[in-house]
C-alpha cells in the first residue's frame, strides 16, 4: 500500500431538526492509502453517504453538522481549513461519483461544458483546451464517438454511458480519493459490471484511494481491499474483505452475508433476511444500535456501545458477546458451513 | 429548432381555426336577424330578402365561415352596429394602447424572477417570509380592488399620478411624454404587480427545489463556488417552469387587461371589448376577442420558443 490518503478519526454528523437530533454517524473511524480500496457497506439509513458528504463538507448546514472527529487529508484538516481551501479540495483531491446518474447531470448543459467546467476550475487550462480534455476523458472510460459527444446534453446519453460521463468528471482533476457513492445501484445489472471495470481501471491509472459506498457485497468482494461495515451510524465491523466475508464477527455482517444468494449452493436454499425494520437514528440506544434486531442480543448490547476489539490482522469487531462465543455461533450458521477460521 | 418552430406554427393555424369558429358561431348565435337590422327600418319583405341574398345570409353555415373568415383574411372584420365604424379601424386605435399596457406588466411581472430567486437563497429567513406573505396577500387581491385602491390613494389622495387616459407615443407603444409616462405608472403597476406576486412565488419554489437536486450537489463536489452553483447551474433549469408559468399566465393578464383599461378608462381592446358588451354590439365583441386571442397565441409562441432556447431537451427532441 502507499501513502496514507486519509484518516478519518472518530467522526460524528448529526441533523439538528425539528423532530429532534438524527444521529447520522456516530463516531466513525477508518483510513485510506493510495491505491486502496475502501468499501463501505450498510442498509439504507445506516449514514454511508452522510459520513461522504461530511468528508466533502457537503452536509447542508442547518440542519446537518459535523459535531465531533478529525477528518485529515494528509495533513491538511477538512474541518478547519477555510472555505475556499475546501473549494480547492473537491473535484481536485476528493472526487465523487453520485449514485443516480440520471439526475446527478445538469440537464441543460452539455456534458462537455459539465467536465471541461472541472478542469478549468482546478487546473491552469483554456477552455478550448478543457474542452478537449473532456473528450479525452470521455474516449477513456469507454464512450464511443466521444468527440461527437461531448457537445451533446445529458438526456441523449443512456444511464450506463451517463455514469461514465460522471466517472469522466471526477477523475478528470487525478484526485487523489475518488469517493464512489453507490454507482451501480441504478443501473442495469450488465451495465453494473462495466462501471466497476471502469473505476477499477481509472484506479489503477491514477493511483488514487477509493472510497465505495454500498449495499451490494457482490461489489464489495469484487474491488474492495477492505470493508468497513456499517450499521445505524456506527461502524460494526471492520476489516480486510476476506476476513469480513470468510471470518465475520459481527451478528450484522453474519445477515449481511446471508442474505446473498449464493451459486454454490446445490440444494434450493432460502435467503435470509435480517428481520425488523432499520433504526430510528432520533431515538437510537446508547448502546449497540443492531440490539433490537440482533437474534443473540443480551443485557447489556442496548444500553452501553462495546470497545473495540481485534479479532484479526486489520480487523475489529464491536460487540458484546464473548468472541468464543461468537465462533460457535458462526460455525452453526448456514451460510458459514466451512468457517476459515 | 426550424423543425419545432414549424410544428408550432402548424399548431398555431388549428387554434386560428378555433377561435374563427368560435367568433363566427357567435356572431351567428344571438337573436335576431341579421338581414332585417341591415336592411334597416320599415324595410320591405323583398329588401329584406335581396339584402339576405346579396350578403350571403341564406348560404350554408361553412359557406358563411368561409366568406367570413376570407373577409378576415382580407382585414375586414365587419361594422360596429352602434358606431357604424369599421371594427378592425377600431381594434386598430386600440391595440396599440393595449399592448403598451401589456408590455409595460410582463416587464414589471418580470421583477418577480429576481425576487423569487432572492426568497428561495434565504429560506426561512425575515425577507423571505415578508416577501412570501406579501406575494400571497398581492396575489389574492382581484385586479380591480387594487386598481381603484391604487387610484384612490396616488391618484386622488396623494395627486401624484393621473387617474386614467392615455398620452402620446412614439413606434404606437412608448410614451413619448412625461405626463403620457404618468398615465401608464397606475395600471401598468396595477396589473404588474399582482403578477410580480405570482411569478416571485412560483420562482422561488422552483428555486427551492432546483437547489436540492443532485446535479447541484454534483456541481458542488466539483468546487465551484456558491455563486457558480446557483446561476451557473441553478437558474436556468429553474427559471424554466417560471416561463412555461408565464406563458399561461400571458391569459390572465390580457383578462386582467380589460379590467383595469376599464377601471383606468384607457381606450384599449379591454375597454372596446367592455363597451361592446354593453352596447350588444356583437361585432365589435367578436373582433376583439379574436384580437385578444391572436395577442395570446403570438405572446405563448415566443414565451415557447424562448422555452426551446433555454431548454435542448425542447429544442433536440425529435
């Protein structure tokens, strides 16, 4: 791995409403290394894309802010350096590519001006020469005739190549992190496939770290080095995806896993849902947010969060019950017939 | 673009369709006989049936439309029965005054997109809800409650502005005095600002919304500062529903036109159309309806093609 890109430290976004405080992420920690991979994996609501925007300082300030953490960039603090600094970092050291292509372009401008506008703002370029550029990108991650599309508006792209156009924008200024906030979820499933190649590949070229965001550990397992597990604001687990994926410790990640169908399976097996409904983030325990869902819960999961506790190489865990336990559990599950642990 | 500008001009002629029919029917549908009223007083059965014959009037319906609307073709859009003037001499004093007035609102009207803009930027905030609940009082007030108001209080009270007439121009609309200026102030403010009301609120909820979009968001991952955001990126696709908005409001404000040409007694389509009534003089209704309309459909063709410029999805499609 190269340089540290990043260190997130006990990072806290809350959402000060009318209803009272949405504790979106709650004392969330994790770092990232050039050329690195990073996938964050959670449930909807379970604050992934809130701990994002907090690194772009992009959380809508009222109600949203970011009450606790340090978030370095290098050794630059995103949460003190002044605004036009901040301006400096997006789109030049930290690029984002948004979940739902088809509203993440600006209609009414062609996709050209969209890119190129990146380029001239970051680097010393003409617009003439931007413009070029932006058909250079264009042509790189994949789109055809991209010297004829560039002049053309977002509504005569299809999702796929819309995702690309986006992919084209963020890296257009060499970011150092490229922050990947479901990029697939609405796309076709072949369309989903070209995508991941197409990040991967612009990673490689750039070296850059990159941070994915999502619900799908099919895609997780396919590009991540790592993964940090996600639950109601607060890291559960985290760890090297092998370990997440073959030696998980936590009861979420264990119905995370299986409720992914498997094609190894011989026999027609159910998939298994985690049963219950996600948490209110107003009204969350003190303790484990998972407890009320949690089939193994105990006294003390609701009322106090558990330390930290490694259980690998690289690898973390928060949870109650006793780590032995936990394996004899495990080796009882379905999913884990052939625990590697 | 040539291809939708053909497509709606090619709509233009089925409305032109319409309204002719539409006037024409009117014409046909009120009591009485024409030949008899033409042929004047005292007439014989035989003058009354030669004047029936020469004029058309025992032709069928669509022979009758046709003619009429050839005669239309042609500019002639028949005699006032009270004046005994042409109509399309009459419409043609008055357009020009209506018109001005019209002008002289969408432009006032026009003050609503920086306001709503302006609301949308500070929601929540003092100005936005001051404005906000005004926009609504304004826009609850009919046209005529805020003309006589207006012309009690500038016009009567305070003696700053004349209470109704109109002055010289220049080109047919521009005032070309001051004192010409002061007759358009009230009832161009009048019908403006009721307008700026409506157009300031719609602005800023398409502002509003606009600005939690994810493109914006994009554009701000990107680093652009705040103020590239919003009008770089922001606007244009805001200010778009506004126009469509403005385009069907264009209706109102040439209604709002005869309510206040009749309150300011300006000698306009508005008042024509009000005097005709009055006067049962059917012809003259017709012709400024159909003014009225032809005003309506040219203003909503260029409010559309100014659409199409803003937006390529309009302009590309097809």
């Amino acid at each position: 791995m190269g340089e540290r890109l990043l260190t997130i430290k006990d990072l806290s976004t809350h959402f000060f409403t009318h209803a009272g405080v949405v504790k979106a992420v709650n004392g969330v920690s994790f770092t990232l290394d050039r050329g690195e991979t990073i996938g964050i994996v959670g449930e909807s609501g379970s604050g992934k894309t809130v701990a994002a925007m907090s690194l772009m300082r992009l959380i809508p300030d009222p109600p949203g802010k970011v009450v606790e953490g340090s978030l370095m960039l290098g050794d630059r603090d995103l949460r003190t350096i002044s605004d036009d600094e901040m301006r400096g970092v997006r789109g030049n050291d930290i690029a984002m590519i948004f979940q739902d292509p088809m509203t993440s372009l600006n209609p009414v401008m062609k996709v050209g001006k969209q890119i190129a506008e990146a380029i001239t703002l970051h680097q010393d370029k003409g617009k003439r020469e931007a413009w070029q550029m932006a058909a250079k990108l264009l042509a790189r991650v994949g789109i055809p005739d991209a010297d004829k599309r560039v002049d053309q508006y977002p509504f005569e792209f299809s999702g796929g190549m819309r995702q690309r156009a986006m992919i084209a924008m963020a890296i257009s200024c060499n970011p150092d992190v490229l922050i990947a906030d479901e990029p697939t979820t609405a796309l076709d499933v072949t369309i989903q496939a070209q995508i991941i190649d197409v990040v991967r590949e612009m990673q490689a070229q750039f070296d850059s770290g990159v941070i994915l965001i999502t619900h799908d550990l099919g895609v997780i397992a396919e590009i991540s080095d790592k993964v940090m597990v996600m639950y109601g604001g607060r890291t559960v687990e985290y760890g090297p995806v092998d370990e997440i994926f073959y030696n998980a410790h936590h009861p979420y990640t264990w119905g995370l896993l299986a409720s992914l169908p498997r094609l190894d399976e011989s026999e027609k097996t159910r998939l298994t849902p985690i049963l219950g409904q996600p948490p209110n983030l107003i009204t969350l325990p003190a303790g484990c947010p998972f407890t009320a869902r949690c089939p193994y819960r105990r006294e003390e999961c609701r009322d106090k969060w558990p330390a930290h506790e490694a259980v690998g190489p690289d690898h973390g865990v928060h949870c109650w019950i006793p780590v032995e336990e936990r394996v004899a559990i495990r080796a009882g599950l379905p999913h884990f017939k052939e625990p590697a642990a | 673009m040539i291809a939708y500008i053909i497509r709606r001009l090619l709509q233009l002629v089925i409305v032109l369709f319409g309204v002719t029919l539409i006037t024409f029917g009117m014409l046909k549908l009120v009591p009485g006989d024409p030949a008899v009223a033409l042929a004047g007083k005292n007439a014989t059965p035989e003058k009354i049936a030669f004047v029936r014959h020469e004029r058309g009037l025992d032709r069928p319906f669509y022979v009758q439309y046709i003619r009429y609307v050839e005669r239309l073709v042609h500019g002639d859009l028949g005699e006032s029965l009270y004046t005994a003037r042409p109509v399309a001499e009459m419409i043609r004093e008055a357009a020009p005054v209506t018109i001005q007035l019209a002008v002289a609102a969408v432009l006032i009207e026009l003050l609503g997109i920086p306001l709503g803009v302006f609301s949308a930027l500070r929601q929540y905030s003092f100005w936005d809800t001051t404005l906000t609940t005004a926009a609504l009082i304004l826009w609850g007030i009919p046209v005529f409650v805020l003309g006589y108001f207006a012309m009690y209080i500038f016009g009567l009270k305070l003696d700053w502005l004349p209470i109704g007439g109109v002055g010289p121009t220049v080109l047919g609309i521009i005032p070309s005095t001051w004192e010409s200026w002061q007759t358009l102030i009230l009832p161009a403010l009048t019908l403006g600002v009721i307008e700026i009301a409506y157009i300031s609120y719609m602005q800023r909820a398409s502002m509003l919304e606009v600005s939690r979009s994810d493109f914006i968001r994009t554009a701000r991952a990107k680093g652009l500062t705040e103020r590239k955001v919003i009008w770089g990126h922001g606007f244009k696709n805001a200010v778009i529903p506004v126009m469509t908005i403005a385009g069907i409001d264009l209706g109102a404000l040439i209604g709002g036109a005869i309510i206040t040409e009749t309150v300011f007694n300006r000698p306009g389509i508005g008042l024509l159309i009000y005097q005709g009534i009055n006067q049962r003089d059917v012809a003259v209704i017709a012709g400024g309806v159909l003014f009225a309309t032809f005003f309506f459909v040219f203003a909503n063709l260029l409010v559309d093609l100014g659409y199409a410029w803003v937006d390529p999805r309009v302009r590309l499609e097809d």
